[in-house]
C-alpha cells in the first residue's frame, strides 16, 4: 500500500515537472532583459567615450523631440499594458484592452521606448544597428512566447490569433471590460516597472549635457 501510495506521488510530480517544463519560458524570453541592458549599456558607453557630440542642427532638435514622444507614449502604454496584465500573466489569456488591439501592445511600447531613448543618442548608425537588432530579436521572443501560450491555452488561443493581428493595430477590435480586478500594488509596480525609459533618457541627457560643457 505504501510503495503504491509513493508510486502514485512520483507519477502526479512527474506529470507536473513535466508540465511545468513544457510551459516554461525559452532561452530567448528568460536572455530578453538582459540583451535589452546590455544594449543600452552599449549606447551610454558611445556616448561617454565619444570625443564629441554632433553639432546641434534642426535635424538634432527633430530628432530629440521625437524621443520624448516616444518615451511619453511608451510608458504610457505600457502602463496600460500592465493594468490589463500584471498579476495575470501566463495564468489567464487577456484579450481586451490593448490586447484587443494587438497581440504584442507591451513589446511594441517596449521598442517605442527603446528607441526613443536610442534616438537621443544622435547617432544615425547606433540608431539604424539599435533598431536592426531589436526587430530581429523581438520577432524570435515573439514566436517563442507564442508557442508557450498555444500550449498553455490551446484553441482559445487559436482563435485570439485569427482575430487579433500580432503587431498590425486593428484598433475596430478594441473592447474592454468595465471593470478590471487590480490593486494599487499592483498598479504602484507598473508605474515603476514601466517609467525606466524616461529614467534612461534623463540619464543620457544629463550625461550629453555635461559633455557639452567645456573642459
């Protein structure tokens, strides 16, 4: 009785690990952060080292203001994003608000406010290398997470997909609920979680500021 008892406990863990294994994250989701801090790391690192910053132009002061559109709208839609989701993620498939929209609305903020930071490097060649690398990157945590989510939630998921474009904003799909369950907490972190773009971009400034001043 007692080795059918460990025998069955083993089975229901086994099944679990298994489970658990097969839902979680990719290599490229878990590295996703990383490579993202990485490259910013990246940008500071040219702009301290450089000898110069370019001369500002009127193509310098479209760029810059560019980024601070940029940086408002992405954190104010990932804000939105995070409203919807957080505290939700992986465990209930979200399919109102911005993900009406879209499949990926956090991801396309993400790389809103990426770039917005990126394009007050003033470097055109950081900026197009930036972009490069941050389309083809997020394309592959996109697929992957999109694998996970069709184990996870199989043909609801499916027929999310067939409504709901992946990047391409249908905004004739919007609906939302009247009510989203939530708590400040849980709000409180999304601000945090979703303002470090416009901490990046004060950073850069101040830090191209002082290279301005001279020696």
């Amino acid at each position: 009785m007692l080795f059918y008892k460990k025998a069955s406990f083993r089975l229901i863990l086994g099944r679990w690990e298994s489970r658990r294994h097969k839902h979680s994250k990719s290599t490229v989701e878990r590295y996703r952060k990383l490579l993202d801090w990485f490259l910013f790391a990246g940008i500071f690192a040219v702009v301290i080292l450089s000898s110069s910053l370019p001369q500002r132009t009127y193509v310098i002061e479209y760029l810059e203001t560019l980024s601070y559109l940029l940086v408002a709208v992405a954190t104010v839609g990932r804000v939105w994003c995070g409203i919807y989701i957080f505290g939700h993620k992986s465990k209930v498939l979200c399919q109102d608000g911005p993900y009406s929209i879209c499949r990926n609305p956090l991801y396309i903020f993400s790389f809103l406010g990426a770039m917005g930071v990126v394009i007050a490097s003033n470097r055109i060649l950081v900026i197009i290398g930036f972009a490069s690398i941050s389309c083809f990157y997020y394309f592959l945590v996109v697929k992957s997470e999109e694998k996970r989510l069709s184990q996870l939630f199989g043909r609801e998921y499916e027929i999310y997909c067939s409504r709901v474009p992946r990047f391409r904003p249908n905004f004739h799909n919007y609906w939302s609920r009247e009510q989203v369950e939530t708590n400040p907490h849980l709000i409180f972190r999304a601000i945090v979680k979703n303002t470090w773009f416009f901490w990046l971009l004060c950073a850069l400034e101040i830090i191209k500021a002082l290279k301005r001043f001279p020696d």
